[in-house]
C-alpha cells in the first residue's frame, strides 16, 4: 500500500459548556449571538481527524486533509488550537455552521470541495468524519456526500479501523446493545462516520503547529463562500426544553435511610 | 394523496426489530391521519414471518426484497434494497425505524430517490394534511417541529418513541421485488460481531434503570487513596442486583484511553451526553457525577432522576435531578446492595 488520501469533513459547534438559545433570523432559526459563541471542533469529527491522523502516521505515503465548513472567521479560531494536535492540510469553505441547516446542501458543497482537491485519487481515498454533528446531529451529511463521491462502501458509528495484509481494511461499527458489527472492506475508496474510536486527545506539538500553520492562513484566505441554507425546510417552532425540576437535595440523612429510600424507589413500578 | 411507505429490514428470524413495529404504529397514524395510502416493504434473508406482523396495518401492498445477499447490515446491498422498495412504492414519504442498519443506509437513499432526509424523529403528526414532525437539535438542547415540500420525505424514528403496533388479522401476502447484486456491492463482508462476554454486557437498552458512574469512583478517598477494586465490584453487584443499564461520563471513560487505572468494564460504549449516547429508561441514578451540562444532555430522555453525590451544590442539585443525596456513594452503593440481596 503506498499510502492513503484520508478526507476528514468537520465543522466546529458551539463549546458545548455554552448556554444555548434559539432566536428567529432571516432565513429561519439560530442561535442567539451565534457569532460571539465560543467554539469548538466539532467533537467525533475531531476524533476522526486524530484516527486519520493515527493512521496516515503508521501508513507511509498517506496524507490528512480536514474539509470544513463554517464562518471562516470562527473555523480560523478553532484551527488555531485544532492545528497544534496532528499534520493536516485545510480546506475551508466559508458558510454557515449551525444546526438549522440542511444535511443534503452541506453534503453537496463538501462533495465539490472534495472533488477539488488536486491529485485526489479514489484507489487511496478515504473519507472521514464524524457520524453524528454536536449541532443538527443529522447522521445524514456524510452518507450523501459519500453517494455524491460514488462510494458505496460506508460505515458508521465507526470505533476502529485495522488495515490487513491483503490490503482490505478491518472495520468496526456500533450497533445495538452496546454491540460492535465487525465487517472487512476490500480497500479504498470507503467512507467511515466515526464514533469515539479509541484514540485520546493528541497533545499539542508546537513543530506540528508551526507546519500547519503555514497551509491554515492561506487555505482560509482563499476559501470560497458555499451557499448552504436551510433548503425547503419549514421550522413550525423550536424551542428549549422546559425540564427544569425542583430538586430535593437530602443533607444529613443517615446512609442506611437514603439506601432504603433508593430501593423502595427502584422497586415500584 | 400522499403515499406512506413503512420501511424496515428484518431481523435473522424473518422478523421485524422492535424499532421497526414501532416506526410501523406511527407510519399507520400518520397515514390515518393524512388520508394516505399505507404500502409496507421489508427485506433480508428471510421476510415472511414479517407479512404476519404487517396484519392489520391496513396496508394496500406488502413488498419485500427477499435473499442471502441481505441477511448483513451491509451498505451497498441495504441500499439497494432499500432503493428498490421505494420505486416500487413510489411514496411521497417514508417512514422507517432508526436502526443502525437503516440510519446507515437510508440517507443515501433519499438522495438517490432525489428526495429529503430527516433522522432521530421523535414524533410525526398531521397538521393542516401536511406532514409534520419533531426532532431534538444540538444534542437534544433544543426541540423542534419541522416540514418539507420536497418528496419523497424520508423519516427515521428513534426507538422508543412511538408504541408498536400489533398484528390483527391475516397476514397479507408479500409481492417481491426483484434486486440483482453484483460483485461491486459485496466488496464489504460482514464478518462478525464483538461484544462483551454475556455476564459482563453491561448497556442494557431495556432496563428499567439507569447507573451512571462518574469519575470520583476512581479518585482518591476520604483515606488518601484510590479504592478502584471496591468501586468495581459495588457498581458490578448493583448492576446484577437491578438489571441497570451502565452509563457514565465522558471524563471517566476517557481516562481508560489515557492509561489510569480505571474501571475495566468501562468503554466509550459506555458515555452519556454529548459526545455519547441518549438512551432511554424510566429511572436514573447518577453516582460520583457532577451533572455538568454536556453530560446531563444525555439524560434527556430519563423521567426519574435521582443522584448520589458529596457536593450540595452539584449539577444535578440545580434542577436536574428529582432527589440528590449528599453522601459517600461509595456507602451508599453498599448499602443498596446489602438490602438488594
């Protein structure tokens, strides 16, 4: 194997410790101060571009891109913390990143930025990304993208993948029950929606972001607008959850009480 | 008129998952509901113990895609399948359970049908005889109720959230619908599964309960050290006693991934919130958890909530939780267990 071409797609979301509100705009529903919100990678896409990276590492020859869409000025921030983990170079599209967005155009504006990646060869590709967003957590974006590309070997819920001798790729998927489906693919083209996978958070290497950042500045300088929007979706309401309870927080009762009060409570029906 | 097309894969007995026969129940609604056309199609290696599940539904026609290439959650031959249903349906909308099997397949297949895809509904409804539905957004922060005009409209409905239909009558017969394979679309194989050993299965999407263990089960205690073996075995026997479900979050699974001694059942499998899972059950109990907000997200779909934690002024004592006890979960556990026996 001379190596893989490995196409990680993500966007980033807001830091999930912000408070999150949604307001009207022009065009349908945001979030309120949208723009001023802290963010972040979005958080399985960034465990799909450290399993790229971890891959490309132990496969001579391979090379990372990250493809993402999003307010340039914000993906600039992030790329600024992201840049430091792992080798990557970046494609930005600038565009909208949040929830209220249709899947299917920001699978077709990914699909064009893919497609226009110099040298892109389908015998090594391999796209990435995570399976869900932290933002419209659609799992649907990367499914069509990858029917844009003519890939019709897709995973998802993705927690390992194990290149073989013969050149096929040993991958494991999440399914029900806590169970993981095992399937064996003859090699690239494949696309995989990844879930956790199995690597930590790649500490900050400054040589890795120094080299990095060289691409980062002129990939968001000439990243073009993509059109993306919410499509022919109709929001009716959108709505925060009214779920606050009225907690009853027990000081000083005696432990044998509170193990009695949690067994009668988890015996009645 | 609109035409609803129900839309699931079998299980190896020939059978309907559970998720499907309740994506069933709230396609059969909604086509009451909209006056629509009701058409049922199914596929895998074996269909007809499916037809018997369909009785009653008040379908106009079964169809099904029968055969050995879709007994695995493949790809390219879900798809297929998938695809070829619907040209033979030719629905405006399609309903379907969110299985990992179908949420990995039917997007694609919307797209190749030139239609729409919504997934991880809640809820589908008429209003004024237009389809509608609900759907949570920034990992169920917020809820939303939405409709298209493009079509077909394809649905995926998250288990749990819709009662399952059941069978009434005769079963009605199954029209197959012819799909030719080819070598292109077996190059994925299905080999295998991987799952924990029967009595160490520990996420149990059925128990009535919840446990979710955080990370102070592996810090250190009121003698200076860590007691990770005792936290071992009294979340193990809890889970024993109470058939629970284990979750926990995200801070104590990660510290598996960087090499502290931890939990050994533990794995990201495991993780509630917002990089994990949402699952449903009708009670929860959190132990040695903060209930920060990118975890509580996760328990979204819990009714009752209950927490066991040494800080008055945790997450979950801020409206988060029903009850929370200030104590040692580390008693407390042994406690319940001892009364549990």
């Amino acid at each position: 194997m001379s190596g893989y071409q490995i196409v990680v797609c993500g966007s980033i979301v807001p830091d999930p410790l912000q408070t999150l509100e949604p307001v009207t705009g022009p065009s349908g529903p945001v979030l309120k101060n949208e723009l001023m919100l802290p963010a972040v990678l979005d958080p399985w896409a960034g465990h799909a571009l450290y399993e790229a990276a971890n891959l490309a590492a132990k496969t001579p020859g391979s090379k990372v891109w990250l493809v993402s869409l999003g307010p340039k000025a914000k993906v600039q921030q992030v790329m600024m913390a992201v840049g430091q983990k792992v080798p990557f170079e970046l494609v930005a599209l600038d565009g909208p990143a949040g929830g209220f967005v249709d899947a299917h155009e920001t699978a077709a504006a990914l699909a064009d930025a893919v497609k226009a990646i110099p040298g892109i060869d389908r015998t090594k590709l391999l796209v990435f990304g995570g399976w869900e967003s932290a933002s419209r957590g659609a799992g649907a974006t990367l499914q069509i993208l990858g029917e844009r590309l003519e890939i019709h070997d897709q995973f998802q819920g993705v927690d390992q993948i194990a290149p073989q001798a013969d050149g096929s790729l040993e991958i494991l998927e999440r399914v029900e029950g806590g169970q993981h489906q095992i399937s064996v693919v003859a090699g690239p083209p494949a696309l995989l929606g990844w879930a956790t996978g199995n690597l930590p958070e790649p500490r900050n290497n400054p040589q890795v972001g120094m080299a990095n950042m060289r691409g980062i500045m002129p990939a968001l300088q000439k990243s073009k607008p993509a059109k993306v929007g919410t499509g022919d979706l109709q929001y009716l309401a959108v709505t925060l959850p009214k779920a606050q309870r009225e907690t009853r927080v027990v000081k000083n009762m005696p432990t044998d009480e509170i193990a009695r009060e949690i067994v009668e409570w988890i015996s009645k029906d | 008129m609109d035409t609803i097309l129900f839309l699931s894969h079998t299980e190896q007995d020939g059978k309907l998952p559970r998720a499907g026969l309740e994506a069933l129940g709230a396609a059969k609604e909604l086509a009451q509901a909209l006056k629509a056309t009701l058409v049922a199609g199914v596929f895998g290696k074996v269909t007809q113990p499916a037809a018997a599940q369909l009785a009653g539904t008040g379908a106009a026609r079964a169809l099904a895609v029968t055969g050995a290439d879709f007994a695995d959650a493949r790809y390219a031959t879900d798809a297929a399948a998938a695809e070829a249903l619907s040209r033979a349906a030719a629905p405006t909308i399609v309903i379907a359970p969110g299985t990992s099997r179908l949420s990995r397949v039917l997007p694609a297949v919307a797209h190749r049908l030139g239609g729409r895809v919504d997934t991880h509904a809640t809820a589908v409804a008429a209003k004024d005889g237009a389809p509608t539905l609900t759907r949570w957004f920034y990992r169920q922060r917020m809820e939303a109720t939405l409709k298209r005009t493009e079509r077909p409209w394809v649905v995926l409905i998250d288990g749990g959230c819709h009662a399952a239909v059941v069978p009434d009558g005769g079963a009605p017969a199954l029209e197959e619908v012819p799909v030719a394979i080819g070598d292109a679309q077996r190059r994925t194989r299905v080999t295998g599964f991987k799952a924990p050993r029967s009595d160490a299965q520990t996420i149990r999407p059925d128990a009535k309960i919840l446990f979710v263990a955080g990370a102070g089960w592996t810090k250190k205690q009121a003698d200076g050290k860590p007691h990770v073996e005792e936290a071992e075995k009294l979340i193990l026997g809890f889970l024993g006693a109470t058939k629970a479900s284990l979750g926990s979050s995200k801070s104590l699974v990660d510290l598996s991934g960087e090499g502290n001694a931890v939990l050994t059942f533990m794995s990201h499998l495991n993780q509630i919130g917002q990089t994990g899972a949402t699952p449903r059950h009708p009670k929860g109990l959190a132990t040695c958890c903060h209930g920060e907000e990118p975890h509580v997200v996760g328990w979204r779909f819990i009714n009752e909530r209950r927490a066991v934690n040494l800080d008055p002024n945790c997450g979950w004592a801020r409206g988060k939780a029903d009850v929370v006890y200030v104590a040692d979960a580390f008693e407390v556990v042994a406690k319940v267990n001892a009364l549990l026996k």
